[in-house]
C-alpha cells in the first residue's frame, strides 16, 4: 500500500528525549516520514545532556532539528511551564519518550505540585498494588514497571490490533488497566486521577504523546489538591501493553 493511502501527520514542535539509540532512531524516522510527505512539524527537539551523544554524532543539527544539550529535568521545567502559560498549539506539541527514561512526566508534576503547594505535605509513592498484568515489577524509585506482555516484544513494536507475538487479537489496553485500579484504590481512599500520558504510535513507527496532555495533567492534580486535603494522584506514562506507574500523594498543611 502508497504513501497516498495514508493521512499526513501535522505537529507543531516535537521533544524527543535523549540522543542516544532510541532517540537517534525516532529522530531518523521522522526525517525519513518528512521527506515522504507523512509528518510535518515546525521543529525537533533532542534533549540529551552529552553534546557528543549519538544523535551529535550521526544526524546532527540541521534547519528544522536541534540538539539541546541539558538535563531532562531542567529541560522540562522551563519547557512545560511555558506551554502550560499558553494556549494549546496548532498544530499540536508533543513528546517522544525513551523506553529507558525515568517517569520524567511523574517527577514533573511532583515539583510542579511541590511549587504550587509549599506550605503542604507532597511525596512520591508507590503504588500499593498493580494492575494485575503478567508482569510488574518496582523499581528502587517507587515506580511500577507494568506489561500485558510475558513474553519478549519486537523492537520498536507499534502495538497493532493484532499481537505479532501471540498472532491473535490485542483484548487489553494499559489506560483501562489503571483507570480500573484508580477505581479499586478510591474504594479504600481519596484517589484522583488517573493522569494518563498515552504514547500512541502515530508515524513510521514513532510513538508519542502530546504536551497538552502534560499540562492538562497538572491541572488534575491541583483540581485534586483542592478538594481533598489528603488524597492519592494515580500517574502513568502508558502506551497500550506497557506503562510506568506512581503515586504523588497530597497531605495536609506542614506543621511551623
């Protein structure tokens, strides 16, 4: 099947974290789709802290492509607070995560909520229990890794209807997963959310999810903090078979 078969992918600009492997390979795909006519975009962004990562090395700066050489983290805070002081884009942002990043949107909330609420109790948390996926594992940080998969995914997967490993229908979706554990979680305690980031493959096999969303987010957690003193925030960067999964806790007023 063309290229003509296929609708082209309007983006505004389009984060991609880290320059090494992964980074290098969505960066190229994006390159080749825009060459075919598939993706527009006003600019790609690939945050990396090595000014010699790979991207540096094989792809490089360009008009239209950047390597911005800081922190995820520091990145992200000056980034997002400025798109949540603005109207959503058209077309929109978005963002190109790394299988092997930290919960980077997670962390972002954290101290946005630290920010916002300095007189107030805010703590990362895991998760008491998971989803009941075949695998689930906690990282040292707290975070839950999740997966509908026991078994070993092709790289750079984009998730089809139908599983190319067990050759038969895809019946589950990670965003239902946690929404139903939000659910389970609420029944016990006040718990928000969830804040879903949903990375969706949307162009030569190039997953993402947009900023909106991030910002969007961040507004749950405040709409939370507000109404509860205490309450739980269910977070998660999922795509469809796999997630990373926390918990940012909001407590009362800190004693003086």
């Amino acid at each position: 099947m063309g290229d003509a078969f296929f609708d082209r992918v309007e983006l505004g600009y389009v984060v991609i974290v880290g320059g090494g492997c992964y980074g290098t390979f969505y960066a190229g795909q994006l390159l080749r789709a825009a060459e075919r006519g598939r993706v527009g975009y006003r600019r790609l962004l690939v945050v990396d802290r090595d000014p010699a990562c790979k991207f540096s090395g094989e792809v490089g700066s360009a008009p239209g492509r950047e390597l911005v050489v800081r922190e995820w983290g520091e990145f992200f805070d000056e980034y997002l607070q400025q798109a949540s002081r603005s109207a959503h884009p058209e077309p929109p942002d978005a963002i190109v995560p790394s299988p092997l990043m930290p919960h980077l949107m997670y962390q972002w909330l954290v101290r946005r909520a630290r920010a916002r609420w300095p007189g107030r109790v805010v703590e990362p948390r895991a998760l008491a229990a998971g989803p009941g996926t075949p695998y689930d594992v906690a990282a040292p940080d707290g975070t839950r890794y999740v997966s509908f998969a026991d078994w070993l995914c092709p790289t750079h997967c984009i998730e089809p209807a139908i599983c190319p490993v067990i050759r038969a229908p895809r019946t589950w979706e990670m965003s239902d997963a946690l929404t139903e554990l939000r659910d389970r979680l609420a029944a016990a305690r006040p718990t928000a959310g969830p804040v879903l980031f949903v990375c969706r493959h949307r162009v030569f096999g190039v997953g993402m999810f947009d900023v909106a969303a991030v910002v969007a987010g961040d507004a749950i957690v405040a709409a939370a903090g507000e109404e509860h003193e205490v309450v739980d925030v269910v977070v998660g960067t999922v795509s469809a078979c796999h997630g990373a999964a926390s918990l940012l806790h909001l407590g009362p007023a800190l004693s003086r």
